[in-house]
C-alpha cells in the first residue's frame, strides 16, 4: 500500500525589515542604568558577579547602533562595589555613581567619568560616615553635578562641580532609615529625591518624596500610602511629567502628583499577574508614560517576563508587551528613551547556575524584533508550488525558524 505525504507549501507576503535587537552579558548581574550614546549606540552600567579574590567589580559596556560589543571595562578595588547610576553629559562623556567598598559594610560614594571610548577621566571618593553609597546622579546647568547619597542610613545630598570636586553637602536626619532610591532636577531650580520606607503592613505608608531647594534645604517632605497590595517594593521613582507635574512610580502603581506632591492622580496597573515595576520613562508625545516591571506568576507552572507598556495621562493602556528569558529568575531593571523615540531595556537572569544581564533595542511601540513573515501554510497537492482552491489550509501547525546566527524562534500557522 502506497503512503501520501503532504507537500507543505509556505506562502511569504512581506517581510519587513528589524527594528531592534537583543545583546546579552554573561557574568554580569543588576544592570542599573543605560543610556543611548551620541554615536547612536548604548552604555550599560552592570556588576560582576561575586567570587574569588577579586569580588564584585563595576562593569562599563559599551554596543554600537546594531548592539555589538565594543568595549567593556571593569574597575572598583576588589570588594563589594556597586556601580548605581549613569547620565551622559552635555559635552558626549559618561558619569557613573555608586559605592567603592573596602571591607564589608564600610566604603565610600563614588563619582566617575569615561570618555566614550572607555578612557576613565577622574574619579572621586566621598567619605562621610562608615558607609556611604552614591544611588543616583544628575548633572547641572553649570556642568556640575549633583548626587543623592545614602550615609550611614540616611539622606545626604552632595554638590561638586564640573571636576566632581565637592562644593557643599547636606544631610538629612529626619530621613534616617529609610532608603534612598532616585534623584531629580526641578524644572525652577532645586531637587526631588524620591525614597523608600520597607517592612510595612498593607495600607501603611511606604514611598517618601522630598522637596529640597538650590541650595541643599529641605522646603518639606510628604509621605504616600501605599497604594498596591503588596507589602515592600524595591523601587520608587519620580519624573517630571511636566513643568508643574511629577510621575511616581511605586511597585505595582503609578501616581501624578503636584509640585506640592498632593497626588492628582493614581492607579494601580491592571496586569494578570504579580507586577514589580522597575522603572518609568514620561511620554511627552502624549502626556502618558512607559512602564518597565517584572511580571511574574506563582499558579500552574511559575515564570517570570519582562513587562513594557505605554498608558495616557488618564491610565489608559495603550499597549502591552512582555519579553522572556530562558529561565523563572528573571528580573527587568531600567529603562532609558532613544533619540528616535524607541527604548533600551535592561534585565537579568540566572540559568543552570550561570548569570546574565542582558539589552535590548526597541521601536517606538516596545517592539525588538520586528521582522515579520506571513503567509499561508498549505498541502500542495499536485506539488506545482501555488496554491489552488481545493487545497486546504494546515491550521496549528509549528513553525521552527532557525536564524543564521543558530537564534531559533517558533510560531504556530
């Protein structure tokens, strides 16, 4: 008896071309910042991993537009450093932030600045308790900069000039245990340091949000609700949506306040899952904003994705879109606009006992990879390669999509 086989005959209407891409580092955990660079490429602040006689290093990366790795720089004494921060600023150069540790629990606040081919320019140690850490950094109108440093557990606001020589510093009792978690520039002059308050009951008070003048003086502080119904979070950010407006983003949560810091507007992000958000960019096309997070899920099989999506100014979804990895520990951690109104991405995750940190590219609507092909899978029957009308089309069937660089990606027909 004679078997039939069925010719599959695969139909391809368009193909467009990429608008992004993935680059992935191995060995490297908590990518804290990134930033596109004038050459149209990224810089990526991450940390290596833990171990032996060197420790957790700072590690610099830099892609070009295409995400290929063109240098990579590791510094910091052997210990517990940290890189936290990065900006680009105004004449083209790196300013990365964060702690230089020498021996457990005790270091120093760091300053640096790298030229964009990875030359290190300066760099300055701030000493002011028994530990200090730099979380965040941002740079001025006269080319000096200004960091939000947590000092033996409390606030302390340092300003330097353009060499990062300190000018003056202030600390902040009234903020001792709380942590800090981001720095911004007021658009009439002055600071918004956004910081966190852990281990509370549901419903208590948990994201603080300060007020401090040009001149380093607190003008008054306002506590938030905790608006989820989670218990902590690890990440509290602020951003100006407007001249007189600031996005505040807490957990699974997104808050408008006022100059004031009176909450306008708030919403908790509809999402199926528990939702940890890491970052959040202001739309300025349409007032909204872009939200990175984690999305992970506990019932039936557990994962986690990374989580992207754009709401409008009232909270409204525009779109949705999730990236996984190869593994259920998975953390997403920052984000940063591109000059043609796409994203970096950033995350992380573990795989048999291996790390990674990983970039990606995206377009305008959070997409990476963005070539397309469609068409039709038929049974061709009389194998003359087109398609007749008596020839059915094989629905549910599996595609395997094997790219040139061995990358494979499966859909279904």
């Amino acid at each position: 008896m004679k078997s039939l086989v069925p010719y599959l005959f695969l139909f391809f209407s368009s193909l467009a071309a990429a608008q992004g891409w993935r680059q992935t580092f191995e060995g490297l955990l908590n990518p804290a910042a990134v930033s596109q660079t004038p050459d149209g490429g990224a810089v990526l602040l991450a940390n290596s991993i833990p171990g032996g006689a060197q420790g957790r290093q700072i590690v610099l990366s830099k892609t070009d537009q295409d995400g290929r790795l063109q240098w990579q720089k590791a510094f910091g004494a052997p210990g517990d450093d940290e890189g936290r921060a990065l900006i680009m600023t105004a004449d083209g150069n790196i300013a990365m932030a964060g702690k230089i540790s020498y021996i457990a629990n005790n270091g120093d606040a760091l300053l640096a600045l790298f030229n964009l081919s990875g030359q290190k320019l300066w760099e300055r140690n701030y000493n002011f308790g028994v530990l200090d850490d730099a979380k965040c950094v941002r740079q001025m109108p006269d080319s000096g900069f200004v960091l939000a440093v947590e000092a033996d557990n409390q606030l302390r606001l340092l300003r330097t000039d353009a060499q990062g020589i300190e000018l003056w510093s202030k600390a902040f009792p009234e903020t001792a245990g709380l942590a800090v978690k981001h720095l911004e520039l007021r658009s009439g002059g002055g600071f918004v340091v956004t910081m966190l308050r852990n281990n509370l009951p549901i419903g208590a008070p948990a994201a603080v949000v300060l007020q401090i003048n040009e001149a380093g003086e607190l003008e008054f502080q306002n506590t938030l609700p905790h608006f989820s119904n989670f218990i902590t979070t690890d990440m509290v950010r602020c951003k100006p949506a407007s001249d007189s407006t600031f996005w505040l983003m807490h957990r699974d949560s997104v808050y408008l306040l006022d100059l004031d810091t009176t909450v306008l507007k708030k919403w908790r992000l509809a999402s199926p899952f528990d939702l940890y958000l890491t970052d959040l960019i202001p739309a300025d096309e349409d007032g909204g904003f872009y939200a990175l997070g984690t999305n992970y899920s506990f019932s039936g099989t557990a994962f986690s994705r990374a989580y992207f999506a754009h709401f409008q100014d009232n909270g409204t979804e525009v779109w949705r879109r999730y990236f996984d990895a190869p593994s259920f520990l998975h953390s997403s951690w920052a984000a940063a606009r591109t000059s043609d109104g796409g994203f970096f991405l950033t995350g992380n995750y573990a795989k048999n006992g291996r790390y990674f940190s990983y970039l990606l590219r995206t377009d305008s609507l959070g997409q990476a990879f963005t070539n397309q092909i469609s068409g039709q899978v038929v049974w061709d029957k009389n194998n003359d390669c087109a398609v007749s009308p008596d020839e059915p089309s094989l629905a549910a069937w599996l595609l395997k999509i094997k790219r040139p660089n061995g990358e494979v990606h499966y859909a279904t027909t």
